[in-house]
C-alpha cells in the first residue's frame, strides 16, 4: 500500500490536498500491536474475571473458539489462544471446541502444518486431563470466514456452514492431515484452504455451534471479525440464509466496533483511541474526502478515525468506497480499482471543497499477497499510474503531497536464506513468498506547495508510521499536540 499526501497552500497556513494509501494505519496498527503487550498477561484476568462469565455453559454446553491460527501478532496470537484454553480448562470446561483459519499471510505461507501440529498437541494435553478438547473446523483466512467491510458475504457464509452447521465440502478424522492433504492440491496456499469439518469414525462432525453453547472469537483486530460477529449476533441479519441459528453466548476478544456496540460482550475491554489526527484536524477546520475501494475502505476511514465507523463532522468529511472485485482472488484483476481511485481523489482535489485527500491504493498489498509475481507486476504499474493521476493534480492546485506505506510486499517475493539468497524448493524452483517484508519503506514529500527550506529531520534515526501523524499536522499548518511522536520534518532557512 501506498499513501500520498497533498496540501495547498492558503493564506497563512498550509492545507491539505492529501492522498494516502496507508497512512490510515497509524492509528490502527501501532496502537493495537502495543494492545497486545496488555493482552499478553490474559491467563490471571481471563480466568478469573471473563471466563467466568462463562461458568453456567461448562456443565451442559460447548466452548467453541473461532479465530486465526497464527503468531503473526496482527489479527491474533497463538499464545493468547493457547492460555484461552488453559484458562478455560481450569474455570471448568468440560468440551472445547477450536474453529481456526490458516494464514499464511501475516506469517509464511506453509506454516500452518506447524501451527495445527502445536495445537493438537494442546489439544491432547487437555483430553489427558479429562477435557473433551478437539479441532472442529478449519479453513483459509480469505476462503473462509475473515472478509472485512461487507466486501463478500459468501467467505462468511462458508464459515457459518463448517462452523454453525457442521457442513463442508471436505471431511476429515483429524486437523492436521486436512491441511497436510489440501495443501498438496495445486497452487495451494495457506490463505485460502477450502473449508473442512473433523468427523468422528460414523462421519459426523464433531464440533458444530448448537444450542446453550459459548462462542469466542480470540482475533483482536477488528476488521475480520465484525463480519462474523454480526451473524452470531444479529436476530435479523440477512446478508445469507444461516438456516440455522443457536441460541449461544457469544463474546469477542475485544469489541470490534465501538460505535455499533459489537459485540455485546467482550473478555477484554476496548482501547480508547482519542485525538487522532483526523479528528484533530477535522474540529480545526480542514475539510476531509477519504477513498479506497472496499477490501481497504476501512484503513481510511475505521482505522483511521480510532476505530470509529462514522464522520466527525459529517460537514466536512466525505467518505467514498468504490466496490472491490467479488468472488475471484486479487492476481485475477490485479489493476483492482486503482483507476477508479485515482479519479475520485483527482476530481476531489480540482473541486476546491477539500483540504485533505486520503486515499489506499491497495494493489501492492492484496496482489502481493497471492504470490502471483506477474500479477503483481501489473499490480504495481497500476497504483504507479494512479499515484501519476493523483499528484499531476495535486501539481495543478499547487498543493503538496506525501507517500508511504505501512510495509512491504510486493518488493520481494521470494523465500531467502541467511546470506539473502532466493531459496529454491526441491524441484529447483523459487519458494514464493507471500507474506509481509519487514523492510523499511519509504516515505516521499513534495510538491509545489511545500514551503521553502523544508527537508527530513535528522535527529529522528527510527522515524516510522507514527511520525506521520506529526508531519501531516505540521503540513497543515498545525503544531501536533505533546504527546504525539515527533515530526519527520522541519523549516530552515536557506
């Protein structure tokens, strides 16, 4: 992803043309990978305090726990499912079941044999200690279950069926020889595993949701979980026929959306995201238009805004979301909307009602994701000519930009050894790789508008995305309040 700023100047004080692709992670990401040094230390508050909420479904009812399987620490740690369990066991559950989605894109692809291997091991454990403990379900986190922002409803669908009704297209005696065999399908990826049930030795499944049950979803990010939080919870949802709906308790790990009180019940309370830039610069004046299609719809205006659904001030933001692709893999039209993107920020920026454009162009990411290099490199040009679409008007109105990313991606697509070399699988071929890079990205500022004698700081050596923030407000024309990290930039004379 990338993100590009663009301001113009007026008067006195610089406001903003802005268009980002990932500056709206600020707020999202840094904030929630701190949450996680709070949500470490779950074993003694859960057990004492969440679970045991939970206490009158142990005796007659069912634990399921739904979420990813993964220690990627960006939706969900293993660790904190694994001391779910023990907490659980030890508040009196007598049957656990685990619905888990494989990632393989936070962590690396082919890693999930490892991470169901672990937890069946857990799993076992528990049974040696008189727990009816066992893996329910599974399926790949963009196949099944984990969509965000109603982009489509069917990959929830496909979880409700394995999860709720006990259905799939595939059935097998145990977790690990199911990822283990559709994993030798060809072009199999972690990401997006069919969904599978676990049937006893009569081929029945051995987990499905029912009645007086207890459901928790243990994702802490928000974005892939709301979906499915409103089918448990909705009476009248309609988005597809659950056929079936158990009267359970339900709980997240967090609530996923403050606004819409989702859900009811959680184990641990939500962080207050307060003051963000956004809001910030919105109740001082600067008029907001932020846009991406819908697979990131969210990055600019939910994370952006501190987890927050709506405007501000509804005067003067104007949110639009162009509808992503449905039903196909993001390496089938890698241009995605890019195009589509690109003129409704470039029509928002020669329209003059605006001082700041955020926009995500999300090729680099999602088309990356698939492993798919030739894709990607159609991907890539895409958001290049979009990112050119954006800033020749920011060159027309005089204003300034600035582009960044969160992480990369799509700079390198292959598994390397430690010298850095590509490593190759037994046939000779490059082991692709689809998850994050942790390499630096770049950030670029410029444009027309920008005051003279402006350049990078030099004394901020670890400067990253919660800098942004600052120098956005700076480029507005605003001081950023104390307790923000510092400005990447300063003004001197030449």
């Amino acid at each position: 992803m990338a993100l590009l700023l663009g301001f113009q100047v007026r008067m006195t004080w610089a406001t903003v043309k802005l268009v980002t692709t990932l500056l709206v992670l600020v707020a999202s990401l840094l904030r929630e990978r701190s949450l996680l040094i709070l949500l470490l230390p779950l074993e003694k508050s859960m057990a004492e305090r969440d679970l045991s909420t939970l206490n009158n479904l142990f005796d007659n009812g069912t634990l399921h726990l739904i979420g990813l399987l993964s220690d990627g620490g960006v939706h969900s740690r293993l660790d904190q499912l694994q001391l779910l369990l023990k907490g659980a066991a030890e508040q009196g559950a007598k049957r656990i079941r685990v619905h888990f989605l494989t990632d393989g894109r936070d962590v690396l692809d082919g890693s999930s044999v490892g991470f169901v291997e672990t937890l069946e091991k857990d799993m076992s454990n528990l049974r040696e200690k008189g727990v009816d403990a066992q893996i329910a379900s599974g399926g790949g986190r963009m196949y099944v279950t984990m969509d965000r922002y109603e982009n489509d409803w069917n990959v929830v669908k496909r979880g409700w069926d394995a999860q709720v009704l006990g259905e799939a297209p595939y059935k097998f005696r145990n977790a690990v020889e199911a990822v283990k065999k559709l994993r030798e399908e060809p072009k199999a990826n972690d990401q997006y595993l069919p969904p599978f049930v676990i049937v006893d030795e009569s081929g029945n499944p051995v987990g499905p949701i029912k009645d007086g049950d207890a459901v928790v979803t243990f994702n802490f990010r928000a974005d892939r979980m709301t979906m499915l939080a409103k089918a448990l919870e909705y009476a009248d949802f309609d988005k597809f026929d659950r056929v079936r709906v158990p009267k359970i308790y339900y709980a997240g790990m967090l609530q996923y959306d403050g606004e819409l009180k989702l859900p009811s019940h959680y184990l641990v309370s939500p962080p207050e995201i307060e003051r963000t830039s956004g809001e910030y610069l919105v109740h001082n004046g600067v008029r907001t238009f932020a846009c991406s299609e819908t697979v990131k719809f969210g990055h600019v205006t939910f994370f952006w805004n501190g987890n927050r659904s709506g405007c501000f001030n509804e005067k003067m933001e104007e949110y639009v979301e162009i509808p992503s692709d449905v039903g196909i893999t993001f390496n089938v039209q890698p241009k995605m909307k890019a195009l589509e993107i690109a003129e409704k920020a470039r029509d928002a920026i020669l329209s003059g009602k605006f001082d700041q454009i955020r926009v995500n162009l999300p090729n680099g990411d999602m088309v990356g994701h698939t492993g798919d290099i030739e894709a990607t490199v159609v991907a890539c040009k895409a958001a290049d000519e979009a990112v050119k679409t954006i800033i020749d008007a920011i060159e027309q109105v005089g204003g300034i930009y600035v582009i960044t990313a969160d992480h990369g991606n799509a700079e390198d697509m292959v598994k390397r050894d430690k010298s850095g070399e590509p490593q190759l699988d037994k046939g000779g071929k490059l082991q692709i790789l689809t998850s994050h890079t942790l390499k630096p990205v770049p950030i670029a500022i410029g444009g027309p508008g920008l005051k003279a004698g402006t350049r990078f700081r030099n004394d901020v050596p670890t400067g990253g995305l919660a800098n942004v923030a600052a120098t956005v407000m700076n480029l507005h024309g605003f001081i950023a309040p104390d307790d923000y990290e510092p400005t990447l930039i300063e003004v001197v004379d030449n």
